[in-house]
C-alpha cells in the first residue's frame, strides 16, 4: 500500500510486500522471485527496476513466498527499528530455507549497503547481498549464490541513475505512480545514513523521466510524484542540447505533459526550495498544491547541530512565501524529537514552529542513533528515551490538533479529487485525493465515475485522517 507521498516513509507506514502486475512477464518463467519493500517511495521505486531486471532474465514475479526460488528483502537504514523488522523477517525465511534449501535469500537496498557481507558472513542470514547502485549485476550474483559462492556487491556510483530501465510496475492501482528523478543525497544532516547507504547526489536525464512519465499516462496514469531525496538540488545537463534542466524547469517539462496529469514531487529541503519552483508551480495548475517540507526540529541551536542549514527564521520565511505565493497549499513535516542536546525549551520550539507552521500533516520520530553518522560520531545520544518519548507523544498530540483544524476549515469547501479506487471501508464508496493530498471518500451516488476520473467533491465532514463529503454534478467548479 502506497499510501504516503514524501520521502522516507517508512517502516511504520510503507511496510509490506509489493507484488508485480499481471502484465509484467511477457515469456513463461521456469523461476520465480517475490519481492518485499520497506522504507521510502524511492526504495518501492527500486524495486520496480529490480522487477524489471530479473523479469529480462527470465524471473516471473510470485506474489507467495513458498512459491519463491528468490526471495529479496529491499530494505531501510533509516532508524534502528526498521532494521530490526527486517532481521526479523529474514529470520523467517531462514528457517523456511531448511525445508526448501535450494530457495536464495537476498537482502537489497539500504540495509545491505550499511551492514554489507556482515550478514552474509557473521549472520548467515542470507545468500546475497546488492547495494542500490548494483542491481545490474543481479543477474550474475545470482547465478554466483546459486553455485554455493557468497555473492555481495555494494559499490556505490557517481553516474548509475538506471534512466535507460524501464520499471515494472509493482502493486500499482493504475492511476498513481512514482517516477525517480535522481539518486543519493549530498546533504550530510548529521542525524542520516541516506548519504551514506545511497551514496553521493546524481540526476537522472531528464529526456528519460519526461519520457517515462508520458508513457504512464498514455497508461492510464493520472497522477505521477517525482522521486528524490532533496528534489530542489536536481540538476541535469543536456549534452546533446547543451542546456541545463533545473528542477523548476524538470517540473514544468512534466506538467507540460497534459493539463490531465497531476503532478507531485517529494522531498523539498527547507534550505533549497527556491521561488523558481514556486512560480512553475503556479504557472501549472496540474502541479499539485502540496509540499513536504521537513522540519526535523525548531531550534536553531539544534538545526545547526543537525547540519540542516537553515534557521527556525529561515523555515518560517519559506512558509510565508508558499502562503504569499500558493495561499491553498498544503504543508507537511517530518519532525525528530530528542536529537542530542535537546532541552525542553528546544522542544518548545518545536511545538512553536509547527504550530506557526499550520502544518497539515507530519511524520514524527524520536531519534536513532545511527552508527557512522556524523551525530553519531560527534555528540552522544544523550536524551533519555522517556524523555524522548514524553516529547514525542506531545508532538504527535499538537500535530493531531492541527490536522483536525485543517480538516475542519475544509467543511463546506468543494475540491477537485482524482478518483484512486473504492474506500477501503465500503464498496459504495470512492476514495481520491485532493491537490493539497488529502484523502476524501465520499458515496457512489453517480454510476457514471471511475478510477482515473477527476470530480467535484463538496467536504461534509472529517475522521482523523480522512476527509468525507459528497459528490458534485459535473458543471460545478
Ligand atoms: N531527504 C529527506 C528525508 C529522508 S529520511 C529530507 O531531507 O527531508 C525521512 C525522515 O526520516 C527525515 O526527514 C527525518 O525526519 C527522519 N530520520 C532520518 N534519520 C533519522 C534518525 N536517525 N532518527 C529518527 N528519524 C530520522
Ligand atoms: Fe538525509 Fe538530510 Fe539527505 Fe534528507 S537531506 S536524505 S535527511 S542527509
Ligand atoms: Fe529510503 Fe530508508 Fe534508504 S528511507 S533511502 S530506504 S534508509
């Protein structure tokens, strides 16, 4: 279930298995591969190149396990949990190997780029080991495991983007879809493993995410979010027409597509996120009025200590900008709570920030200590856990309040919503999004609608996550 759009979402909410579409093989497989992600939608997206790759060798995709020659775990770094879930799960199919030992285990993704040939070596947990960069060499590290060779490959590139792969389409409820613009993350915030697991900041060329993106909605794709860990830093250089893409520009090429096509991306840093973007937002009213902009914390002390860059003022001149610019925008965080040093007035801040914020929606962490970090090397994790905790519990309190409130200034407001499918409650009711993201069901009351259709939905009433209204005749704007 893809239900998030930012980045980095997570173990909490993206976790589960992703399953190939029926149209993805096109030759009778005589092996079979099941595939399960976790962490952000740039890691759903990698498994869709992995699909791609394995399918091209001859692998049909199972959605069952015991089915399974290869089983492939593609998986997160970012906190110590979600770690935790994924040596549970491959403790798993590890005792499932001793009734089925010719089935190979292999762990993808961020987690085998940190612990490399440790859990082949130490844990024994698995038969190979593919760093993000390396999935071209599935194939033969393949073919090496299943000759009884330990097969691990985690060299990170400077170049690998996979443009020229063209994804299958895993778990896709054929009228959304994520297309990656760029790889890696030169940010350094000293909190992450990102730069680290995925290695050093590369943007895709930009003829290839134009052309994938039409593709999808020649396909019937109505909405696309565009990929990358820090979107506002792509920059793509066109060799053959020596001009430079930007981000802003990235965005208006995609939008240019067709007024039809609803276009997202994910994630905007706070020190990044310029006016240029702003404008092509407005210029392109299929770009979606939504930004996800990370907040991590709202001291400026401990900003700094983060390496984030930009100060609590800084954070607030750009949600007055996107107000000023885009009044109906929609505005959601991550936020950290207890990073090292973190005193209660830090805290207090932070509460202060979001609230002044109006923030519609966060995701909230306490802090992990990741090994290797640049926190992890400098400061000690020194606030308690309760105390995280404590801190934690009234982030996700005042969040509650200003998503209700946010919702609650939305009754009696008509939207436009991209029908994505049936509610997930009743077969009587759809469920779409707004521009702003948020989730509106609403009855069947027309015969007419479908998955895929846009329509006027008016706002009756809200659950707390989850906006209802009713559906409008067609002539209403
Ligand atoms: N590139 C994105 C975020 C990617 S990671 C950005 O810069 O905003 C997604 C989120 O996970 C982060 O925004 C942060 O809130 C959280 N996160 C990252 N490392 C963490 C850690 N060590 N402990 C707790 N939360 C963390
Ligand atoms: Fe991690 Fe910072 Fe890069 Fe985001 S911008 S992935 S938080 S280092
Ligand atoms: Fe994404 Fe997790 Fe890696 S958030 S980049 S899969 S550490």
């Amino acid at each position: 279930m893809i239900e998030s759009l930012a980045l980095g979402k997570h173990e909490e909410s993206r976790q589960g298995e992703v399953f190939a579409s029926s149209s993805a093989a096109t030759v009778p497989a005589s092996r079979h591969f099941y595939i399960e992600s976790y962490g952000c939608a740039m890691n759903f997206a990698d498994s869709e190149i992995v699909a791609s790759i394995l399918q091209e060798n001859g692998y049909g995709v199972t959605r069952s396990p015991e089915q399974a020659d290869l089983v492939l775990l593609n998986t997160c770094s970012i906190r110590e949990k979600a770690e935790q879930t994924v040596r549970k799960r491959l403790s798993e199919f590890r005792k499932a190997k001793k009734s089925r030992p010719g089935m190979l285990v292999g762990v993808l993704g961020c987690m085998a780029e940190r612990l490399k040939g440790k859990l082949l070596e130490e844990e024994q947990l698995v038969d190979l080991v593919v760093g993000p960069d390396a999935y071209r060499s599935l194939p033969a590290l393949i073919a090496e495991a299943g000759s009884g060779q330990k097969a691990v490959n985690v060299l990170l590139s400077r170049d690998e983007t996979y443009a020229d792969i063209s994804p299958v389409r895993l778990n896709s409820n054929g009228v959304t879809g994520f297309v990656s613009i760029m790889r890696g993350c030169n940010n350094m915030c000293s909190f992450c493993v990102v730069p680290f697991t995925r290695g050093r900041e590369r943007s895709r060329d930009a003829n290839s995410i134009v052309a994938e993106c039409r593709q999808l909605f020649e396909e019937g794709i109505r909405e696309i979010t565009l990929l990358g860990q820090n979107v506002d830093s792509y920059h793509f250089f066109d060799e053959q027409t020596e001009i430079s893409v930007s981000f802003a520009q990235l965005l208006e090429k995609v939008a240019a597509i067709d007024p039809l096509l609803r276009v997202r991306f994910s994630t905007s840093h706070p020190k990044d996120i310029t006016d240029e973007v702003l404008f092509s937002m407005l210029k392109y009213p299929n770009v979606c009025r939504y930004i996800h902009l990370p907040m991590q914390s709202g001291s400026t002390r401990v900003l700094q200590l983060m390496n984030r860059t930009y100060t609590r003022e800084w954070y607030m001149a750009k949600v007055n900008r996107i107000r000023e610019l885009l009044p109906d925008c929609g505005i959601t965080s991550d936020i950290i709570a207890g990073f090292c040093t973190e005193t209660d007035e830090d805290h207090r801040d932070t509460l202060d920030l979001m609230a002044y914020s109006r923030l519609d929606f966060s995701y909230m962490y306490f802090y992990s200590e990741r090994p290797g970090t640049l926190a992890a090397r400098r400061y000690t994790d020194d606030v308690p856990e309760a105390v995280k905790k404590a801190r934690l519990a009234e982030i996700v309190d005042l969040q509650g309040r200003l998503s209700r409130e946010s919702n609650q200034a939305d009754v009696g407001k008509v939207f436009e919503v991209l029908i994505e499918g049936e509610s997930k409650r009743s077969h009587d009711e759809w469920m779409g999004r707004n521009t702003q993201n948020k989730v509106i069901v609403f009855p069947k009351t027309s015969p007419e609608q479908k998955k895929g259709d846009y329509v006027m939905v008016k706002v009756t009433g809200f659950t707390q996550a989850t906006l209802l209204g009713e559906l409008l005749p067609p002539n209403i704007k």
